[in-house]
C-alpha cells in the first residue's frame, strides 16, 4: 500500500506541477499548513495528509487517476489511523513531502518574489 502510495504521489505531483492551476496550489498548499498546524494531533493530521495527496491527484488533471488515488488513500488511512500516534513521518512532514517533490523540482530556480506571486 505504501509502495502504490508513493509510486502514485510523485507521478502526480509530476503532473501537478505541469497541469495544476491557481486554485488547486492553494488546496495544496492549505493542506500543508494544516499538516503542520495538527503535527501535535496525530488523528487530524493524517486526515490532512491524506486530503493533500487527493489535492495533487486532483491538480494533475486526470480524473481516473484521481480516482485511484482516492482509493490508495481510502485504504492508507483506514491502516494507518490505527497506528497513527507512533508514526514518526509526522514530526518532520517536510522531509517526507520533500523527498516526494524532489525529482520534480528545476534544476536552476528563479529569483523569489514575494510568497504569494507563485499563486
């Protein structure tokens, strides 16, 4: 299941990095800030965890593979939300998520501007 979890969530992050528009970045990035904001709730965070991965699926554009994910994710959740005050991926998510975006990230970036111009 973890294997399918993150085979799917770095293909669709390729792809919503490519296709995703405004709207779906905002979800994404939404998710992540209540990631972080429920570190401490580790109920709460995994439903946040899961509703960012179906955010990626969702900006990638296709609506099978979507759909898949929500599956994987259905399924990731039920396991892990009875486990899910040990798991330690969640006292550093951003290891985690930057591991599953690092592939897809430029090789050279351009110059900040301001935090919401990549809105």
């Amino acid at each position: 299941m973890i294997e399918a979890r993150k085979l799917f969530a770095t293909n669709l992050a390729a792809l919503a990095a490519e296709r995703g528009q405004k709207e779906h970045l905002m979800v994404i990035a939404e998710e992540l800030a209540e990631m972080y904001a429920t570190i401490d709730d580790p109920r709460l965070y995994l439903l946040h965890d899961v509703c960012f991965h179906r955010a990626i699926a969702h900006a990638a554009g296709n609506p099978i593979l979507a759909a898949l994910m929500a599956t994987i994710s259905t399924t990731f959740y039920e396991a892990r939300l009875k486990t899910a005050e040990y798991a330690m991926d969640r006292k550093n998510p951003w290891m985690s998520i930057a591991r599953s975006i690092a592939p897809f990230a430029p090789k050279s970036l351009p110059k900040p501007g301001p935090p919401w111009s990549a809105l």
